[in-house]
C-alpha cells in the first residue's frame, strides 16, 4: 500500500504551510507524502520559518507553490491553516478530506528577528504536538 497524500494551504506559501510540510515529512515520511500551497504565494520561504525548522534538525528546501499547481493531484487530506475570516484563505475544490485548522500567521509578528522567532517556534511547536492527531483523521 502506498503513502497517503496531504496538502498543506494557506495565503502566501512561505511560513505555516512550508513548516507542516517539513515536519511531516520529516517524522511522518515513511507513511505520508506532504505538499504545500498557497493562494498567493510569495517568491521564498521565509528564512525565519526555516530556521525554526532547522533548530529541531530539520532542513527544509522547499519553495512557494500556487494552489493551482495541484488541482488536479489527489490527496486523501487538504488541511487549511489559515484563519477563516483571512479573505485571501486558499478554497480546495479538489477531492479528499478537507480539514480546517488554523495558526496565526508568525510572518505578522511584530518585533526585532529574535521576537519574531518566539512566534515562529511557537507555531512550529504546535504543529509538533498537532500534527499527528491532524493526520489521524484521515
């Protein structure tokens, strides 16, 4: 049997979803194959979410994706990570289970790069914690 497919969304493809993409297929690899997206993604990943991957030993090479780039790729999980009232927030119109689960957005965090990364370890943090239980509901 093959790996399940996720899909990690949200606005700009450089921060939560690039992080949730890393760590799964970090930890979740040998099961899942993840992917990430966004509705307008930008030109990199943010090198503050990189960091905060590679604090916990993982390197991540990914890049911004548009959502468009897999409409027509299937995944057994889409997981949104946006907010709902975020206006830019990708909608899948793909097949699979569609997961609504939000972060805030560490890009938004005010502060000098060593404030900022409070807020990008506290994602990622959660993500750890989350993740699995995210993937259990396929």
């Amino acid at each position: 049997m093959g790996k399940s497919r996720v899909l990690f969304l949200c606005v700009g493809n450089t921060c939560r979803s690039q992080m949730a993409e890393a760590i799964v297929n970090e930890q979740f690899g040998d099961r899942w194959e993840a992917n990430s997206a966004g509705s307008r993604p930008e030109d990199a990943v943010n090198p503050l979410a990189v960091q905060a991957l590679e604090e916990i030993g993982i390197f991540h090479h990914g890049r911004p994706k548009s959502v468009n780039e897999f409409r027509l790729v299937p995944f057994d999980l889409v997981v949104i990570l946006c907010a709902s009232d975020d206006d830019q927030c990708p909608i899948w119109l793909g097949g699979g289970r569609v997961l609504h689960h939000p972060y805030p957005d560490p890009a938004h965090a005010p502060g000098t790069p060593e404030e900022k990364m409070i807020a990008y370890r506290s994602v990622r943090d959660r993500m750890l914690d989350e993740l699995p239980e995210i993937l259990a509901t396929k």
